[in-house]
C-alpha cells in the first residue's frame, strides 16, 4: 500500500506499508487556535507483521489553516520517502521481564486467575438477576482488560517468542 499526499501543490511525499497493518491518513483541524482554524496533516503506518509487536511510523506532512488544499492520491506499490518518526513497541521501556523464565511463569499465574474469574462468572449467571450478572461480568472483563493491559501485552512485546505458549493458554 503507498500514498501519495501534499499540501496546496508542495513536494508530495509518498508513504507506504509493505506488510501486514494499516495505512492511513490524518487531517486533524483545531478551533482553538486564535487564527480560528488550524491543523496538521499526517501519514500513518501500523506494521503487525511481527505479532505481537507493531511498528508505528509516521510522516509529518505540515501545518493547515483556511483555503489549504490537501490532495491524497493512491499509488501502486514502490518506494517511499523516510517517516519523520518511527516507534516499535519492542524497544518500550513499559515492556516485562527481562528473564523469560519470569515471563512464563506470569503467564501461568495469569491463566490461573483467568480460569477462576471465568469460573465466578459461570456460577453467578445461575443464581443472579441478568441485571446483577451483568455487572459482575463487567467487573471481571475490565479485570481481564487491565490484566492483558498491564500485564500480558507488556510481556508478550518483550518475549515474543511465548505467544504461541499464551494463545494455547487463551491468553491472546
């Protein structure tokens, strides 16, 4: 996938993704602004081919502001000019255990308590009301949410060779 995007007939710049993600691209316009009306135009590439890590990179197209024209155009696939900033969620500083030992054995943790939350759930639906059971099934999915969020997806970027090891754990 490549585009092709300027701004008011400038030097184009080209952004592509050769791999598994998304393409995309952002006019962001802001009335906060004391000339009533500005805004910046960027390019995005989210790379997943390397799962369960992503590379985010993104092209700086520049500034807008009233009567600017920006023209997006969709090319075949070729080269591209370099993104102003690349990020990779396998160098972030938030990312788990430096020892994988450590690693896996949280993800045994992690499965115990999955396997006992589920197990509250199922119990629950017999015996109370929908509306009750409802929100005990709320209350564990964000449990589960900020388990996979602080937890698993930290891990799993740092040691991304245990993936297959949490999707059999259902994990993932």
């Amino acid at each position: 996938m490549r585009l092709q995007v300027s701004i008011n007939d400038g030097v184009p710049v080209r952004a592509s993704l050769e791999a598994q993600g998304w393409l995309s691209v952002h006019l962001n316009l802001s009335s906060d602004d004391a000339d009533g009306g500005s805004g910046r135009f960027s390019a995005d590439a989210i790379d997943r081919s390397a799962e369960p890590n992503t590379t985010h990179s993104t092209w700086d197209l520049g500034t807008l502001s009233v009567g600017d024209t920006a023209q997006i155009r969709i090319l075949s696939d070729g080269e591209a000019d370099p993104p102003t900033k690349v990020t990779r969620t396998s160098e972030s500083p938030n990312n788990l255990f430096a020892d994988a030992e450590q690693a896996r054995l949280l993800l045994a943790a992690i499965s115990k308590c999955f396997s006992e939350l589920m197990g509250i759930v199922d119990r629950v639906q017999a015996v109370e009301s929908k509306e009750e059971f409802e929100k005990i099934a709320k209350a564990v999915a964000a449990v589960v949410y900020e388990l996979d969020r602080r937890l698993i997806s930290p891990t799993l970027r740092r040691h991304p060779e245990l993936l297959d090891e949490a999707k059999q754990k259902k994990l993932v």
